[in-house]
C-alpha cells in the first residue's frame, strides 16, 4: 500500500522535544518558538513571523488585525479549503467567491476588479500547490482600491513568486504547519506580518489580548488586558518538531521536487497524447512540489482512475468541493460572475501520493498504473 501522505520526519523531532522539555519551557515561545520564527523571517525577508497554533488561526488573527467587521466583504476563490473563508466569515464578513484560472488553479486575477464593491476590505489569493498567484496584478489592484492582501500561503512555504517569497508579498501571509504540508508542527502554522508596525498587536492578539510578550521581554514591568484577542500560541514542543525539518528545510525542498519532476517526466507522454493534463509552473514562480496532480477528462473518468488506483493499492485523491455550493458557503458567501473553472477543473482532479520520503521505485509504480488506466 502506498500512502497519500506521511508527515515528514527528519530524525531529530524526538531530541528536540526531549530539549523544550528539559529547557522547562513547554508553552509557547520559548527556544524551538523562537528559532523558528527568527527561521521564516530570514528565509522569506518578512519583517515578523509569529508562530501560531493552525493557519486557520493564523488567518483568523490577519482577519482581527484588518480590522474585519461585519457587512465587509472579502475575496477569494471557492476553490479552497474551508478556512480560507472560515476566517473571514467568523468576523461577519462574506466571502465573495470569483472564479480561478484553469492553468494553476489560482484565482484568476483578471476577474478581481469586477467583484469589487464599496465594502470590500481585502483579497485572500490562495497558492494552490505552492504555485503562486499573480501578485504583480493583485497588489496593484489592491493599491489602487486601498484593500488589504492578505495571502493563505498555507502550501506555499518555500515557493516564490519573481523572487518574493510567498506569504511575504501581501499585508499578511499564512502558513500551515499542519502534518499534511510539506513541513509539520502536528497542527500549527504561522503568520507573516508585512509591516513592522503591526506585529505588536499580532502579539497582543496572538497572547489572549494582553501584552504578556512585551513583559516577557522585560520591556515592561507587568501585563495587562490591552486588547481583544485569544489564544494562538502554540507549545514549544511542537515547534521542537518543526525545528527539526525547518533546518533541513531544503533537503526536504530537494527530495519532494524529485519525486514531482519523475512524475511529471513519467507521466508526460500521456499528457503530449492529450489523455490528461498535467500541473503548469508560470515561468517566473519556483514551487515546493507541496502536490502532484493530474486532470482526467472529467468527474466520471476521474473516479474511475482513482477506482483503479485504488485497486492496486496505490491511493490517490480527489481535492476541494468548491465552497459556493456548500451550506455555510450559500449562507456566508456568494459567488461573483460565471463559474466557468471552479466546478468543471475541481472535478477533474486527482492528487498522487507526495510526501518527504517518497521512493522513486513507488513513484515509477504510480505512474504506471495511471498509464495502465489510460491504455
Ligand atoms: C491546510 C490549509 C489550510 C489550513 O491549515 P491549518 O494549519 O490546518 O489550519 C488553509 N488553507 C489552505 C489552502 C490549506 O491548504
């Protein structure tokens, strides 16, 4: 049986762990908290990176420190994971939905401008795949409409969009550290902050409301309630694990993107006969091979491929039901313009098993049973 996914492990998880334990500093910020923050601002150039305890959490607290109220309205692609929206809709905002690009699986950035109404308060590019979205266009869009960007960045870590490190790019980034990204906590995640002048409200925000990490660091003499806020600060035992892959970060990097160019160089012939589509890397974004994909013809051969697979042991699955037609989607958002890709790209998709790890053998066998199927 060949796994979907198995969370990524370098060997040195359990000794750090041991480490946070032994350091008697088992809540949040502590050594392994520190490292790994310190890690991100360096590896993407953002001003702050504060860990939290989930990307939904992360972009709960770019939600707060947009200043997201009911009535605003925010957008995005339907064609992501529920947090994405969940965020937003929390506050009391709608997400409004626009359709994506059938090329990368991003929101199409040509239709943003249209969606844009007096109560808009931000955009939420999403980087399918660690792919980036076109944030040259969205940025300026943003500027010129005085809206916030805040990017879910949550398979993104390590990819680049014309140099700039995805979840660096806009107001706000968000990553996922959760054990299916290409780099784990367990459940976790972490937030990037663009501006200097914000990351002491994500900290006040991040640490219950109160400004516990300014006592921490001696700056003041006692704390106290400041703000509205909750609890986003994950133990530094799980950010003891994460340390363990962020400093093998590009070995990881390496290995995944071998397995996603052996699957991409296998499967290519049925791609040039026309039988499947294979995922497409804008020239100017290097990616993180966080997915390997492919499309069938549509929902119905889609399912028998994965049937197939599935029959030899091998799993592959399909991705996000688009959140427009789901229940808390026609409650909380809307959809703007035509679903043209949204539905039709999403049930043509199918992932193949990625993960740190995976043997080229396993890939090869992969391969050739989708190549079987299509025979
Ligand atoms: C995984 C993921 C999330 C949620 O991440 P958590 O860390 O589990 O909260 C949000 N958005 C996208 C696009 C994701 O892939």
């Amino acid at each position: 049986m060949i796994r979907f996914n198995i969370p990524p492990f370098t060997g040195k998880e359990t000794e750090y762990i041991a480490q946070a334990i032994r350091n008697m500093k088992i809540s949040g910020d502590g050594e392994f908290t520190k490292k790994c923050n310190t890690w991100i601002e360096e590896k993407t150039g953002t001003a702050a990176a504060l860990l939290t305890t989930s990307c939904t959490h992360a972009t709960e607290m770019a939600a707060l420190l947009a200043g997201i109220k009911p009535g605003d309205e925010v957008i995005m692609p339907s064609y992501t994971f529920v947090s994405t929206a969940d965020a937003f809709v929390l506050r009391g905002a709608t997400a409004v939905f626009v359709d994506i690009r059938p090329d990368t699986m991003n929101i199409d950035e040509t239709l943003i401008e249209d969606a844009i109404t007096d109560k808009t308060k931000a955009i939420v590019p999403v980087h399918y795949a660690g792919v980036g979205c076109e944030m040259d266009t969205i940025m300026d869009i943003a500027k010129r409409h005085g809206l916030l960007v805040i990017e879910d960045a949550a398979q993104g870590i390590m990819s680049t969009y014309k140099g700039k490190a995805l979840g660096a790019i806009g107001d706000y980034g968000c990553f996922s550290f959760h054990e299916t990204k290409n780099y784990s906590m367990g459940e976790g995640g972490a937030l990037l902050i663009k501006d200097p002048a914000n990351k002491e409200r994500a900290e006040i925000i991040r640490e219950k409301g109160t400004n516990r990490s300014k006592f921490f660091r001696g700056q003041i003499d006692k704390y106290t309630w400041v703000d509205a806020g909750s609890s986003y600060l994950p133990s530094d035992m799980n950010a003891a694990y994460l340390w363990a892959q962020l400093e093998k970060a590009d070995e990881i990097n390496d290995d995944r993107m071998a397995s996603w160019n052996l699957y991409y160089e296998m499967l290519s012939p049925l791609k040039e006969a026309g039988r499947i589509e294979l995922p497409t890397v804008p020239e100017h974004c290097t990616h993180n091979a966080h997915m390997f994909y492919v499309k069938a013809k549509d929902l119905e051969e889609r399912s028998a491929l994965i049937r197939s697979l599935k029959a030899k042991d091998l799993s592959a699955v399909f991705h996000y039901i688009p959140l427009h037609g789901a229940p808390a989607g026609q409650r909380y958002g809307r959809f703007h313009g035509e679903d043209r890709y949204t539905t039709k790209e999403s049930d043509r998709l199918v992932r193949l098993p990625m993960y740190y790890g995976l043997e080229p053998e396993n890939v090869e066998k992969i391969c050739d049973a989708v190549k079987e199927f299509y025979k």
